[in-house]
C-alpha cells in the first residue's frame, strides 16, 4: 500500500491579483503537471486540495489524487476583498483530520504540505464595519496561531509567498506572522514575476519531494531558487 500525503494550496484571488492572473493559473498548471510526472513521487499517494479565498474561501479540488486532476480544470478569477483566515483554517481542519485518521488505520502518511499566495494582507474591504473588520483580524490571528501549534510539534510544513507590485503590496511583516520559520516566507516582486511561475512548478515539487524523501536539504535548497 502506497504511503499518502496531503498538499493544500491556499491561493488569493481578490481583485487586486488581476494584473498577474494569467501567471498564477499558468504556474498552477505547471505545477500539477509537474507533480503527476515526478519519478520520485509515483510511490505515494499524492492529494491535493486547492482552496481559494477572497473575501470568502472556496474549495476548488478536495483531496483528491494528483493523478486524476486535469491541469485545465485550475482557473481562477480575480475579484473581492482579502480574507485569507478562514481558508488556511479550513486548510488545517482537513488535512489534520486526514492526518489522524490515516494514523489511527495504521496507514503510512506524511504530515501535510500548506502553500500559502497573497498579493496583499487581511483586509475586510472598502466600506466594512468595524465588526467585519474585527472579524477577518481575528480569523487571521487565529489562522497564525493554528500553523505556527502545528510546526512546534512537527505537524505541517507551510510556506508561504508574497507578491509586491505597483498595484499591490503584500505585507511581509504580517505574512510572517504566520510562521515559527522567518525563512519559509518569500517576497516575490512585480519586476521579477518568473518568481511567481517557480514559486509554484518548483518550489512546491522540490519541498514535496523533499518531504517525501525525508531530505531536509531538498527542502531548505528549494529556497535557494529565490536568491539566484
């Protein structure tokens, strides 16, 4: 029996995203496509969940094999405010439940894999009431609290990515707040947009490999693609 391991994508696509869209949906093509190609990968059961989020979150693939996904099914638009913490936490719910029941059945499983994109940073949208404001600070902080528990007891990996361009700047400060590691969150700037395409088709097939084949250098070097 082939040992299992969850991948979840949780990827903005509020309004601001519209000027670099075409490159998201590309490098999230290119990424499956990758990922159903790898050699080191045809012994495990690869699932991905794909979650998008603007001012609310939808789940676009759920756990389901890398294999049986058609790359021309990822497509998303841009449109809304910026929402991330009910997204990454419904990521979490899944993947840790998944995780313990594998375990439990005796399965042999990999902790779960969360790739974070965000062009900006939580924010309820012009005109909100101080309530809905107060409500997406709180899902955020939540969220931040959930992955940072996880990684102190070695129970996800989570990256994350932030786009910064003319048009929109995704708060690095706040985007590290989601981590214990500093070092798994990268900027991608808008002058360097080749970055976004890697971040996806290389970044996420090098860690998951790197988890897969239990190399923590696979993984710390896939950063490295970042510095060239």
């Amino acid at each position: 029996m082939k040992p299992n391991i969850d991948v979840f994508l949780i990827v903005d696509h509020s309004s601001s995203t519209q000027a670099i869209i075409g490159n998201i949906n590309e490098a999230l093509r290119n990424m499956i496509g990758r990922l159903r190609t790898s050699p080191y990968l045809s012994g495990v059961n690869v699932y991905l969940t794909f979650i998008q989020f603007n001012h609310r979150y939808e789940i676009l693939t759920q756990c389901e094999l890398i294999d049986n996904i058609d790359p021309a099914r990822i497509f998303i638009e841009s449109s809304g405010a910026t929402d991330p913490g009910p997204a990454i936490l419904k990521a979490i719910e899944i993947g840790s439940r998944r995780y313990e029941q594998w375990r439990a059945e005796g399965e042999e499983s990999f902790h779960p894999l969360y790739y974070y994109f965000t062009d900006g940073y939580p924010d309820a949208g012009k005109g909100a009431t101080q309530e809905e404001i107060d409500a997406v600070n709180a899902a955020y902080a939540a969220a931040c609290n959930s992955v940072r528990d996880l990684e102190l007891n070695h129970k996800a990996l989570f990256i994350a990515a932030g786009f910064q361009s003319e048009r929109a700047m995704a708060n690095m400060e706040r985007l590290q707040q989601l981590t214990i590691h500093p070092d798994h969150t990268v900027c991608i700037s808008h002058n360097n947009v080749s970055m976004l395409e890697k971040f996806f088709s290389e970044l996420i097939p090098r860690t998951v490999t790197g988890t897969i084949t239990r190399t923590q250098a696979q993984i710390d070097g896939a950063f490295n693609i970042f510095n060239q």
